[in-house]
C-alpha cells in the first residue's frame, strides 16, 4: 500500500449538501459530490419533489432549489434503496411539508428501526402508516401546520437529529434539540452556512442545546466536499497492517465528530501523521501519511464510540492484526446500522482466522501479533448487504495468507464506487 491516494466525497455531507441546496432559493454548487448510491437516492427523491439537480460536465453538481416549504408532492414512491441517512432525514423534511409521500428500500433499510424518527416527527404534527415494527415500507403524511418542538435525544443518533432540525425548517418557532451525547455536527454548520439562525448552547449536565429558528430563507452556497473519513478508514487500516505499507491520503476530513478512529489507531501504535491541515467548506481536512506499524490491542474507552460509529468493523480488523487483547463495549447501535454489525463482524473474522469473542454490546479480538490471518480462501463471507462488512473484510483478506472471499461487493457502491479500483492501482489483487 504505497502512494497517493484521494478517497471520494463525505457521504454525510453529500447527503446535506442536496437537500439544504433543494431548500434555497437560486442555485448551490457543490463539488467532490460523492456520487454513491445512496447520495444518488437522496438527489433523485429530492428531483421528485420539485428540485432541479444536475451533474455538470466538469463534475461538479447544480442544485436549484424550491425555497423553504416549496416541496411538491412526489408523483410515486422514493426508493431509498440501502440508505438510513436519506430515509430519516427526508422524513424530517417531509414532516413539515402537507405532503403524502411513501418510502421504500432494500432489504436492508426494511429492517431498521425508524421509530426513532417517528416519535419526534410525529409531535410536529406528520402521521405515519408502517410495517409492523415501525420499519419500510411506510407512509408519512406531513402536516401543513407544524409544531416547533423540544426534544431530548434518546439515543445517540445524528440522523435523528438531523431530521428534527430539518422539520423545524418549516415550522414557525425554534425548534430545540438537546443531544447529551454530541453526534457528527455536519447539519449544523451547513444549515448556519446557508444562512438558517442555528445556536448551540450548552446546558448544566453538558448536553448540547441546538435551537432552530423555523422559515428562514436559505441563501443558496458553493459547496466543496471534504474527502470521507469513513471511506479514508479502509485505505488507513490497510496501510498500517501491510507491512511495508507508506500510504498519502489526501484531503481527509478530520471533523472532531468523525475521526475517533485515527487517534484510536495512534494509541495502538499506528504510525499517522496529518499534513497541511486546512479548512475546506467550513469543515477541518488534512492529508494522512500512514505508515505500516506494529499495532498493539487496547480497551476502546466507550465515550469515543458516536465519533467513530461507522469505523468498527475495520477497526477490529486492526485489532484481529495486533499484539494482544482489544476489548470493544458500548456498540450497541452497531446492531442497527445497514447489518449487525457485532455479529457479523464476529463470523466474518472468525471465518478469516482470527481469534474473536461476541459481547452483547461489542467484541473482544485477540490479535494474531502482526502474523497474517489465514483467510477464508474461497469459502464466501456474508455481507449482508453491508458496504461496510465487504470493505473491512476486503482489507482483512489484504493480511491473509488465503485471501477472503465476500459473498457480494454490490453494496460497496453505495458509498465508495470506486474502492475496488483504487485497491487495484495500488497493487492488491
Ligand atoms: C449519519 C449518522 C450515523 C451514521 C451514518 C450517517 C449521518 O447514523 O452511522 O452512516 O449522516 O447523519 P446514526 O445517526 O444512526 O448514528
């Protein structure tokens, strides 16, 4: 794992980017989209309710947006495929709209909670039709006359969040969300980037206080994209545990929300560096020099787990390569993301090789001491429709002696079309 590299567009931010520039009044231009699936499922299902949304020959993206309250009513039902971000934050928009709209998705996304969006929409004011569970296909009915709302995260969830905010931009009042564990802020500073009155405070037991002033007029930005610390995340771990390995990525978003992961590494040993460290769309970037290190296991301190919730399933494959004992707790979300991804991250490498015991809310790995595992060879790991598995699984098979074999690498493209590719160019077969 030697060279250059540059990791695709944030997905987070992608998504926010459609939808705030769908909501202003003029065209928003974004650049270094990322051009995944599910930021694809957004766009068009934001095309479907009124927004014009085009690729420009140079790549970059135009989104002339309907104005605050200007959705339309979709002509059919939103596909939203694999992807959580896009159902629970479109619910947020929709909810505040008098708009009758269906969403569907994959067999995935059909099995994840979304009562935990429906709880607070359904005090704004929206009525919702689901599958027994609370789970897709459902139907919202949004309300023309929308309630400002208070409301205490249960769970530590930035697309919850994220979707009572996004109501609250079309309802009169200051909507208020208070988070007591604070979750990836990238709703935040884009919804004060495109001009909304957003203040954060802090109450007496530290919780975040995140108020909204309902009906503003979204001013319409330029937006660049930072590249994804969730898709750096593979590229990282593979360069730490190839021996060898001296790997640049460039243009890594490090909000402080997102890249966990990176110090968790250091503390293992991993040796990485961030270079020229900038600002790039009001959102701190940095170039990543990783070198292969020699990775000793640690106890995962728990308060770190909403900073990197997406990069445990390639973290224990750091630790499945380390010297000694990682003990991971706290994970209890993992169970609901696009797998469970405690259990499958368990079969997955034991199935490689590796020495891993299931908790009920996380893993305990011990590593193999730098010694490569022994693979699966040609016996197929499952994925369960989870880019994520398949990825992490893929930079494990790059530490094997018998390589991994995944059952499927079509959810991949949902957030990093081109993660096979650049695999390739840097030599992995
Ligand atoms: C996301 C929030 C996280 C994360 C997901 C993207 C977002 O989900 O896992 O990949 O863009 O808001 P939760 O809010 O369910 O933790």
């Amino acid at each position: 794992m030697t060279g250059r590299i540059r990791v695709p567009g944030d997905k987070s931010i992608s998504h926010r980017s459609i939808m705030l520039g769908a909501l202003a009044v003029g065209e928003t231009r974004v650049s270094g989209l990322l051009e995944g699936e599910d930021v694809l499922a957004t766009a068009a299902a934001m095309r479907a309710m009124g927004a014009t949304i085009e690729r420009q020959a140079d790549g970059d993206w135009v989104v002339a947006g309907v104005g605050v309250g200007g959705l339309m009513q979709p002509a059919g039902a939103l596909d939203m495929g694999n992807s959580g971000t896009s159902t629970r934050l479109l619910l947020g928009l929709v909810a505040s709209h008098a708009l009758t709209v269906c969403f569907t998705g994959d067999a995935s996304l059909s099995k994840r909670p979304m009562g935990r969006v429906i709880t607070p929409l359904s005090q704004v004011g929206a009525q919702f039709t689901t599958y027994p569970g609370g789970r897709l296909p459902l139907i919202i009915t949004g309300t023309a006359t929308p309630v400002p709302i208070r409301y205490r995260l249960p769970v530590a969830s930035a697309q919850v969040k994220s979707a009572v905010l996004l109501a609250g931009l079309n309802t009169p009042g200051v909507t208020t969300v208070i988070e007591p564990v604070p979750t990836r802020d990238h709703s935040e500073r884009m919804l004060r980037g495109f001009g909304a009155a957003l203040s954060v405070d802090m109450d007496d037991n530290g919780a975040r206080v995140i108020s909204l002033s309902g009906q503003p007029e979204l001013r319409p930005q330029t937006i660049v994209v930072p590249g994804d610390p969730s898709s750096a995340a593979f590229f990282v771990v593979a360069a730490l545990i190839v021996p060898g390995s001296d790997l640049v990525l460039e243009n890594v978003g490090l909000n402080p929300t997102r890249a966990a992961l990176f110090d968790v590494l250091r503390q293992m040993g991993g040796q990485i560096d961030a270079i020229n460290p900038r600002e790039v769309g009001g959102e701190p970037v940095a170039d990543l020099h990783v070198r292969a290190s020699e990775l000793h296991g640690i106890t995962v301190d728990p308060a770190v787990v909403p900073a990197m919730v997406d990069e445990f399933p390639v973290l224990f494959v750091a630790a499945a390569l380390a010297h000694g004992r990682t003990v991971t707790s706290g994970l209890d979300e993992l169970r609901v993301k696009e797998s469970d991804r405690i259990s499958a991250m368990h079969a997955a490498l034991t199935m490689a090789g590796a020495t891993v015991t299931e908790t009920a809310d996380g893993l305990i790995i011990d590593g193999s001491g730098g010694k490569a595992l022994a693979g699966s060879g040609e016996a197929a790991i499952t994925t369960h429709l989870d880019h994520r598995i398949a990825m992490a699984m893929a930079v494990a098979g790059l530490a094997s002696e018998r390589g991994v074999t995944v059952d499927d690498t079509r959810p991949i493209a949902t957030s990093f079309p081109l993660f096979e590719r650049l695999l390739a160019d840097l030599g992995a077969a």
